[in-house]
C-alpha cells in the first residue's frame, strides 16, 4: 500500500474521530435549543470565545469517553516494522490500518497513543481540582468568615504551602519510595505519606458534604437522617477504598503512584482556592442579605455555606476551569519529568517526554500529544474567559 | 514603613525554617538514606550493614538536632559536599546559578517589554479588535506550558526532517534546540530557542494583568476630563493613563519569579542547558542530598524575596496605601 499524503492523513484523523463529531452535534444541537433554561451555561452561546473552547474541552471529554471507538491500536501495541516511520504509513497485513500519525520509538502508533491519552487526564485533572476546591472552600469560608487567629493561622499555612517550589516539591514527594514505603502504622495498617495526606484531604469532600445537609435539614430530623446515612455510607466507602486501598468489596482502589501524583496536585492547588475563598467571603461577608441571616438566627454555617457561597459562585466557576487547565499542566510536567504514572501509561506528558529525545529526527511522537494537551487548556482558558464576560454581564 | 518591612521580614525567617525543615525531613526519609548508604560504600549491603553504616555516619541522631546542625552550618556559610559531582556544594550553586541568572535575564529582557506592550495596546481600547486579538493572543500563551512550546519551538526551527530549518537550508538547522554550548559563549543560535520558550509562557499571564489594569484606568474620570480638555489619544495613554496601569503588573512580574523557577527546571532539562535547574533535577534524581537541601533554599530564597519585594514596592508605588 502507498502511504498517506498529509490531505489523505487529515481526512483519515477527521473520519477516525466520528464519534466525537456526533457527540458533539448532539450536544450542541440539544443545548442550543435549550439554551434559554440552561442559566449561565445556555448564555455562553451568545460568546463566540467561549463556544470555542467549550467545543474543544467537549471534542477532549468525549475522545476519552469513545477512546475504545476511535484509537485503531491498543496503547502499548507494537508493530516491529513501524519503528519511527513517518505520518500516513500503512500497517503491513491490517487490511486498511494507518499509523495515522506515525510510529514511536518503540514501534508504537502514536495517534492511538495520543488518543488513549485523553483517558488519565480528563479523569484526574477534573477530580482532582474538584477535591482542592471543596478544601479550600471548607477552610476558606471561615477564614474569611470569622477572621482574628484562626484566619491568621490558615493563611500562614496556606502561604507556606504557596511559597513551596512545585517542582521542588513534585520531585521530594513524588517517587517510588515515598509512594510504597509505610510511614506509620496505624492499627496493623501502614501508612505511607501520600496516603496520609490523602486521609486528610479526602475527608474536606466529606466533611463538606455531611455540612451542606446539617445545615440545610437541620431542624427537620426526618428528613435530615436518610439523607446524612446515604452521604456518610457512601462517603466512608469512597473514603476507605481511595484512601487506604481498604474498601471491604475490592471495587473502590487507587494504584499507590496515581494515589501519591493525585494527592501532590491537591496539595498544591488548595491554597490559592482556600485564598480566593476567603477573599470573596471577605467581600460578601458585609452584604446586607448576610445580615439579615444573621438577625434571622442562622448558624454561621448555614451563612456560610447557604448564604455566602451560593454568591460567590460566579468567580468560583470561572476559577475551577482556568485551574482543571493549570492541573492538567502540572500533571504534564509530572509526565515530563518521569514522575508520572507507570513508564507505559500514554498520558501526554510522559509520551512528550520520550518523544523529545528524538525531537530533532523524528518530530512527529512528540508533536502529537504536545498539540492535544495544549488544546485541552486552551480550551479551558477560552471557555474560563467567555463564562466571565457572560457572568459580568448579569 | 520600616515596621512592615520588619514585620514582613520576620514572618519570611519564620517561612524560610519550616521549608526549610519540611524538605531536610523529605530528603531524610528512610528509603532516602537507606539509598545514600548503598550509594556511598556499597550496593549489596545487608540491612544490619546499613544501619551501622548510617549509625557510624551520625544519620541515626534526633533529626531535629541534625536539622539545628545543618542549619548552623549554612548560617556559617558551609552547605556540605555534592555527593554525586564529589565537590563543595556553594561552589556547584554559585556556578550553576551564574548561568541561570544570564538565562532569566533575557528572558526578562523578552519578556516584560513585549508581555507590557500587548496588554497596553490591548486594554487601551476596550472591546476592539486589536483586543481581541491580542487578548485570544494572551490566553493561547498562557495555555502552552514550556514543555510543549519548548517541543513545538524545536521541531519548527531546530529539526532537520520538519518545521521551517528544511525550506530554507540545505543541510543543518536555522537553530540550536541544544543549549548546551550556551554556558561557554551565548550567541543568538543556541540561545533564543530556550528564551523565547520561557518568556512565551509567562508574558501570556502579564499582558493579560496589564490588560486588565489598562482598561480599568482607561475608564477613570481623570482620563475622560483629558480627553474633554482636547489632549490627543495617544498623549493621554502615554502621559496620563501608562503611569497608573502599571503598578498592578509590576506585582505581577514579581510574582512570577516562582514560576519561572519551574520554567527554568523544565527548560534547562529540555534544552540540556547546565544551569541551576538542571542541577536541581541531578540532584533529586541521583539523591545527592546535601546539593538538594541548598538548591531548595535557594528556590525557596528566590519565592519569599520576590514576595517581599513585591509587597514593599506594591506600598511604594501606590501612594493611595498607607501602612500603620
């Protein structure tokens, strides 16, 4: 078979991705329509900006939704033949298969690589912000709440953990030893460090759960009890299983090195949430509807929680896309510098991190997830910016 | 004034000790030392061996004792010696440092200029389609981290196969994507792949701030009288508007020296460029702790100082705050 020119090869990643089109037509098509009841997301179609990098994270979550559609090979399959070959060389004996984008150095497809890629990203970077804002929201608002030492004494720790190099930081924390080798023991179970600062940071989602129901139900126990006894077995269950590796079915389990670079990117991103929490709290804090709150004889938690962030929303939103993009930048560098996963997980930044060091002969392996990774936060940053040009103009 | 700077200076001693000791604790783990041991006299000692090796060393001692050692040692100007480049430790910084420093200086010199003149044009006319452009421009920088700018600027300009180098040479490339020659002799060809890399990064950010601070003054009342009074467009932002709008970004550079740290690392490995953060990477990656615990005081040094500097120069600047 000849191989693929560059019109051939562009039209054969545009048919490979077809899933991913007809997602997002749907998509797009159905929020469209609906875009009057959708609130602030159904008023980003009046932001050409922001649909642009809606569309883009969309194409990126859905990629890593039909990996198993899209990528022809499997990521770690090798193809002896195919060693560093160019873009558009056909796969001998596959009837019709292409690498695409060209083989790696181990013989490796590296469209498919990229596409599988996706996978790792779209899941850690979107939870692991998720667990950083619930903590900094839970130590921001009464930082900024009451005020006096307690704000004091957060804001020290905060800046302490600020003014730590992350690069310094992800090299101390992140390797092997540290993620196997127990700490403490605790009961019979040994604690490595990565799993102690994930019993503490795990149990803010809990914590911030279990809050939003006490104070929302609290005077109607019928109805505050079926509710807090869900939130609390299923809470615990994740807590245990993610946490410890110590989930009674065996369904619930985090690899020790995902657990260690998981727990590192929280780490790192809480304080500037817990800041930017205290901030706004600090602002809203003197408006007159928490007053009113106040005079009415609600708990400082149902203020907190009810009155003050429900307000703070908007810069909030904006700030969980702008840092899902800074996490997946920081998980890359993880991945650039070695410290990623496992040496044959396809996230980007470990494929970038071989590709590089034959960057000046065979550009095309590292090229590839470079352009993927860069159009993820870009999009982020695009969609970050047009949900604040809309939230401003309320 | 001299009370805050006091005050401010007291809280970073306070911040530098316990960085200082989370990381003299980080490097001092178990599988840290156990490691340094086989290292230092011999790979397939038994664990009986070890322990008596780490013993003999004086490892075994209170870590809080070994932390006020150390600590008196650098106070004294003593940082210990590399374990893997076999030489005094406040040598190896000082060199590499050097080469650090000619990096972050152009970079610098790239960076801030362009970064401030973008914002500027940018924020000067609020909505229009220099803003735009420029602002898409701003937010597409600020998505690329270095590692992949870094690869994308190589294959463009330093790759034999792709990019541009094949369109208008022969043979060779138009740029070095090594940099390795740069610590003899800087020239623009092993140079200015590294620094465009690192400066495309963070001007993304700066302009964005600058934007922001620019069309904030541009809607002050001050301006809007200069321009009822007849002043011309472009007087008014050179004369009247620039002065004030560039008090937020002067923050914002500052702060921004923590995160070229990063940059430096990521670039100095990408490009095989010796400086400091090639060596913070030996460093880690071959557990040469002594080398390790003086390059985190220095990237620590270099955080703190530059929030001093931007606090204090933040108060000096803006005459509209008056610190008790």
């Amino acid at each position: 078979m000849e191989p693929l020119s560059w019109g051939g090869i562009l039209s054969g990643i545009l048919v490979a991705f077809w899933p991913v089109w007809a997602g997002l037509a749907v998509i797009f098509a159905g929020s469209y329509a609906a875009r009057r009841h959708l609130g602030l997301y159904g008023k980003l179609f009046s932001s050409p900006i922001g649909l642009i990098g809606l569309a883009l994270v969309l194409f990126w979550a859905l990629t890593a939704l039909f990996a198993p559609q899209i990528a022809p090979f499997a990521p770690l399959e090798q193809i002896a033949a195919l060693k560093n070959k160019v873009p558009g060389t056909p796969v001998p004996d596959s009837g019709g298969l292409y690498y695409l984008l060209g083989g790696d150095n181990l013989a490796r497809d590296v469209f498919s690589r990229m596409v599988w890629g996706s996978q790792s990203v779209l899941i850690i970077a979107p939870a692991a912000t998720l667990i950083a804002f619930m903590a900094g929201i839970i130590l921001g608002l009464p930082a900024g709440y009451f005020g006096g030492r307690l704000d004091t004494a957060l804001s020290f720790l905060a800046n302490l953990v600020l003014a730590f190099p992350v690069i310094l930081l992800f090299y101390l924390l992140v390797t092997p030893e540290i993620a196997r080798e127990p700490m403490v023991s605790l009961g019979g179970l040994g604690l490595s460090l990565p799993q102690m600062m994930a019993a503490v940071l795990f149990l803010f989602p809990l914590v911030f759960v279990v809050m939003l129901l006490r104070t929302r139900f609290g005077r109607r126990p019928a109805q505050l009890a079926p509710r807090l006894g869900l939130a609390l077995v299923v809470g615990l269950w994740a807590y245990f299983g993610l946490a410890f590796n110590a989930d009674p079915l065996g369904v619930l389990y985090m690899d020790p090195f995902l657990l260690n670079i998981f727990v590192s990117v929280v780490f790192v991103n809480s304080p500037t949430v817990f800041r930017i929490v205290r901030g706004l709290t600090m602002d809203i804090k003197t408006r007159d509807y928490v007053s009113a709150a106040q005079t009415r004889g609600e708990g400082p938690w149902y203020i907190m929680l009810w009155e003050i962030l429900p307000n703070a929303r908007g810069p909030l939103i904006v700030d969980f896309c702008l840092r899902i993009g800074y996490t997946t930048i920081l998980f890359g560098t993880l991945g650039f510098f070695g410290l990623g996963i496992s040496p044959e997980s396809p996230t980007w930044g470990m494929t970038i991190n071989e590709g590089r060091r034959l960057l000046s002969v065979y550009p095309h392996a590292a090229i590839a997830p470079a352009v993927a990774l860069m159009s993820l936060v870009l999009g982020l940053n695009l969609l970050a910016d047009g949900l604040r040009e809309q939230s401003l103009k309320d | 004034m001299l009370l805050f700077v006091l005050k401010r200076l007291g809280v970073m001693l306070l911040t530098a000790l316990c960085l200082t000791f989370v990381v003299f604790w980080l490097t001092n783990l178990e599988p840290n030392l156990e490691k340094l041991a086989k290292e230092q006299a011999n790979a397939r000692m038994t664990d009986e061996q070890v322990e008596s090796w780490l013993e003999g060393h004086g490892y075994r001692r209170p870590l809080l004792l070994r932390y006020g050692e150390w600590v008196g040692g650098v106070v004294q100007g003593d940082l210990g010696t590399s374990s893997v480049f076999r030489k005094p430790v406040a040598e190896i910084v000082g060199e590499r440092l050097g080469y650090t420093g000619w990096l972050m200086f152009w970079v610098m010199v790239v960076m801030v200029p362009s970064a401030l003149l973008i914002g500027v044009l940018a924020g000067m006319r609020e909505g229009s389609r220099t803003d735009r452009t420029l602002s898409t421009f701003s937010i597409a920088s600020t998505a690329t981290p270095e590692y992949v700018s870094g690869v994308i600027l190589v294959v463009l300009f330093a790759s034999s196969r792709g990019g541009l180098s094949p369109i208008f040479l022969e043979r060779g490339t138009l740029l070095k994507g090594v940099a390795t020659s740069a610590t003899d002799s800087i020239t623009f060809e092993n140079f200015a792949l590294p620094v465009a890399t690192m400066a495309l990064y963070g001007m993304g950010y700066i302009a964005r701030m600058t934007r922001a601070s620019m069309a904030e003054v541009m809607t002050a009342q001050y301006i809007r009288t200069a321009r009822l009074k007849g002043v011309s467009f472009p007087s008014i932002v050179i004369r009247h508007a620039l002065r004030n709008a560039l008090i937020a970004p002067f923050t914002v550079i500052m702060l921004q020296f923590p995160w070229l740290l990063t940059g430096v690392v990521i670039v100095e490995t990408l490009f095989n460029y010796k400086g400091f953060g090639w060596t913070l990477v030996q460093a880690a990656s071959n557990n040469d702790i002594e080398l390790l615990l003086s390059c985190s005081i220095v990237a620590v040094l270099v955080v703190l100082v530059t929030q001093l500097i931007s606090d204090v120069g933040y108060v000096w600047l803006n005459p509209r705050i008056r610190v008790r």
